[in-house]
C-alpha cells in the first residue's frame, strides 16, 4: 500500500521560510565589525551589584535592540553604557580598545559608577564622535592626544575621574568644541588656547594646573568658567575685558595678580568668585551691581569701597586692604535685608554709620572685626576671623604712611 504524502499548508511554509532566514540573518543585521566590536566591549564590563543593564544584551538577538546601543541602519552611532536614571548603579571594569571599531559613533558615554583603568588611544580612530561623557569613574592615566584630531568633537566631559597629565595642546584646536568638562582631575601643566567660536562652557577645577592665561586664551562665546581650585598665574585682566558674556565666574584658590576690569561688574553673571587669589588694585564698578554672589576675599584689593556693591545679596570684600568708611548705601540695605552676607572683616576700614542699637536682621549677617575702627555693634562672625575686635593702630597708621 503507497504511504500518502502529508501536505504542509503554504502559510507555514512561508512561516518556515521567514524564521530561517531571520536565524540566517541575525549576525547581519549588524554591520560584523561592529558587532564584534560590542561583544568585547561587552566582556571588559559588568554590572555593579543592583544594575541589571546588560540583562538583555542577548547577542543571539539583534544588537541594535540592546539597551543603550542605538543604530542607524547597519552601524552603531550611539553607545550609552549603564542605566541612566539618578542614583542607578554603574558599571565596572575597563574600556575595551574594540571601541575604537565602532567607526560611525557619534555619541559615548558611561554612567557614573567604578571604571577604572586607561582610555584607550583608539577612541581617537572614532572620527565621527561628537560628545564624549565618562564622568565620575575611576579612570586614570593620560588624556589620550589623539582626542584632539576628532575635528567634530562638540563635549567632552571626562570630569571626576583620576586623570593624570597635561591637557592635549591639541584640544584646543577643535573648531566645533562647546562643552569641555575636566574638573576634579589630577592634570597638571598648562592650559591650551582655545580657538572654537562656540565653545560656552569649561571646567577645569580642582586639577593641579599651572601657567599664565593670555588675552585671547577663552573666545568670548564663553558663558561659563570655572578655573578654581589650580596654580595658575599671572594678570586677568585683559582677557575678562572680552569674556564680556559670562554668567558664571570662579577663578578662586590660584595665585592670579592683577586688577579686575570694572566693567567685569556689569557682566551678566549670577556668580563672581575671585577669592584666595593676588589679585590688587581699586575695585571700581562702572554701574550699580545686580550680581547675586561677589567674592573678593583674601586678595590685595584696597581703595575705598565702592557704594555700587551694595545692591550685591551676597558680598565678601574680608581679608582686603580696603580703606576709609563704609557706604551708608550698605547700611541701609543690610537693616532692611536686602543683604544677606557683608563680611568686611580683616580691613583697614575706619567707620561705618550704623547705630550701635541697631538691630540685624536674622537673615542677615555681618562682620567688621580686625579694622582700623572698634565694631559699633556686636553680631556673630566666622570663626576664622579670629577674637580680636580691632586692628592694632601701629598697623593702621602703617597703612596711612
């Protein structure tokens, strides 16, 4: 007896034919080099306890549905390693070379969490990188030179990490650059010009940079500055003139000298943090002062205080060499609260019009210890100030000689 053939239905071998040529095609999706290049990445790297990032990084399936890895067609041009949500935990262990493989990437960036080890030097083959972002790991060694050939990098924040080094000269000439974020490092040496007509914001604070800064070493599309924290030196004073767009200032804890330009006053900055510096001269604002926070303290500035300081909420002119009476434009603001902060201790001030029962508004605080002037009233000062109420008159009149 013939054994009959069973026929199978044409939607299943359609069915069928589809599934094969998916299981065929699922390597292809991705282009190989890239694919490759994610697996070794992926081994470098693990979750920290409490991350499930890589839970579906599943390489029998398509790569470009991976979390943080997004594709434009066959190529990967978005890498985004780690959950990114607040208070998520990172990644650890190191950035394989394979990355430099990923030749269509625009964008990388790491998660805060524990990487630790060098940046490779292949991330300078990536010519298509735009923003580079691995703040707040443990990485240490050298800026690689070569980040400075990426001619379309736009950011680059390698902040709060381990770096060692100088900052590639190199950087500097990027013509599309606009965020460059390097505080909290351990570089040293100096810090490069910067030609980029963009670039609005830089951070390099709390590193161990040294050198002078020339007139033209920020352009003045900068918005924000932060250079606290370094050894850097020498006058200012030319280069602020240009800065003229600025909204955050810090250029505290260096060793710069010099005047500050007036009219650095009528900037448009929330925040002006000048302290623990040599900087000298007359401090003379060319308007009234709508800067909320003004530190000048622990610098060689003297001359009479200015009264366009006193619309300023937050004003430290302490440890100065400051002169003559205080505004009574200060007073009037301080008793009715409009200033927060005065501290004018460790001056060479010799009166201010203030009536010794005049009561300080809680919110407000006030200092005159150490002038040339027993303090008229009694308010509560910072402990660095010290005990004594007034400046020895032999240094006073040393002062007037």
């Amino acid at each position: 007896m013939a054994r009959r053939k069973t026929a199978i239905p044409l939607f299943l071998l359609c069915f069928l034919h589809i599934h094969f040529i998916l299981i065929l095609n699922v390597h292809a999706i991705l282009d190989p080099i890239d694919f490759l290049a994610l697996q070794s990445i992926r081994k470098s790297l693990q979750d920290m306890p409490g991350s499930t990032f890589f839970s579906d990084w599943d390489f029998t399936s398509d790569p470009c549905n991976f979390s943080g890895v997004f594709c434009d067609s066959d190529r990967v041009v978005s890498l985004n390693l780690g959950d990114p949500r607040a208070g998520s935990p990172g990644l650890t262990g190191r950035i394989d070379r394979a990355i430099g493989k990923l030749s269509s990437l625009a964008e990388f960036t790491v998660v805060p969490g524990r990487i630790y080890g060098r940046l490779p030097e292949s991330i300078s083959d990536l010519k298509n990188l735009r923003f580079l972002g691995i703040s707040r790991n443990f990485i240490s060694g050298e800026i690689p030179s070569g980040l400075g050939g990426l001619r379309l990098l736009r950011t680059v924040d390698l902040s709060f990490n381990q770096l060692a080094g100088v900052i590639p000269p190199a950087i500097g000439s990027l013509p599309e650059l606009t965020n460059l974020m390097l505080c909290h490092n351990k570089l040293t040496g100096s810090i490069p010009r910067f030609v980029s007509k963009t670039l609005s914001r830089v951070d390099l604070k709390h590193n161990a940079l040294s050198g002078s800064l020339g007139s033209d070493h920020f352009p003045p599309s900068m918005l924000y500055l932060s250079l606290a924290w370094n050894q850097l030196t020498g006058p200012v004073d030319q280069l602020l003139n240009r800065l003229d767009q600025l909204n955050y200032l810090d250029l505290s804890l260096n060793r710069f000298t010099g005047p500050i330009p007036g009219r650095i006053f009528s900037f448009p900055l929330t925040n002006l943090q000048l302290e623990r510096n040599q900087f000298s001269g007359p401090v003379r604002p060319l308007d009234q002062v709508s800067i909320a926070t003004v530190d000048l303290s622990y610098n060689r500035f003297y001359g009479q205080i200015s009264p366009m300081l006193a619309s300023v909420q937050n004003l430290y002119l302490n440890n100065n060499r400051f002169t003559g009476r205080v505004p009574a434009s200060f007073v009037n603001r301080l008793l009715d609260s409009s200033i927060q902060i005065l501290y004018l201790q460790h001056n060479y001030l010799t009166g201010i019009e203030i009536s010794p029962t005049a009561v300080i508004p809680l919110r407000s605080s006030l200092c005159l210890q150490y002038n040339c002037m027993v303090p008229p009233v009694e308010t509560p000062c910072p402990l660095r100030a010290g005990k004594e109420k007034t400046r020895p008159i032999a240094q006073c009149n040393q002062l007037k000689g």
